[in-house]
C-alpha cells in the first residue's frame, strides 16, 4: 500500500469527519467515523481533486458503484487502483 496515497486518503476522510488523521483506523467505516452521505459525496470529490481521477461512483445509489465504499482500506485500495490504471 502506497504511503503517500494512503496518507493522502485519510487526511480527506479525518477532515470530512472533523477527526484528526491519527483517529482514523484502517477498519473503520465511514458510518463508524460520522461521515453521512453529503461528507461521502464530498469526500469523493476532493478525493477526485487530490489524485486527478474519476471515481466511479453513482451518489444515488451507491450500492451500484463500483467504488469500494465498505472501509477507509477499501476506499484507500480503490483509489491506489484508480491512480495505478491512470499511470499506466
């Protein structure tokens, strides 16, 4: 796992949750963190801003996304794959 990316990741997740980075576990959901829908869809978007990528994700309906949303280690491995197919 990337460094960088990951630390990058949850930086933007501890700020939508209003969390310091180090509060923020690789496990936690991000019901668990306090995020609601509008932090996720915000999340995204700085996420988008942050590595220059399009995250495949439908806001209204979620569980038709391809976008590993189930824990901050599947959204830090989804953006690690988004950013690896853009380098490729």
């Amino acid at each position: 796992m990337s460094d960088s990316v990951k630390d990058r990741v949850i930086a933007i997740i501890a700020e939508q949750a209003v969390l310091e980075p180090s509060d923020v576990k690789m496990d936690s959901t991000l019901e668990d963190l306090g995020i609601d829908s509008l932090g996720l869809v915000e999340s995204i978007f700085a996420i988008e801003e942050a590595f220059d990528i399009q995250v495949p994700f439908n806001a209204n309906d979620p569980s038709e996304s391809e976008f590993d949303i189930s824990s901050v280690a599947a959204i830090v491995r989804a953006v690690e794959g988004l950013v690896a197919d853009q380098n490729a």
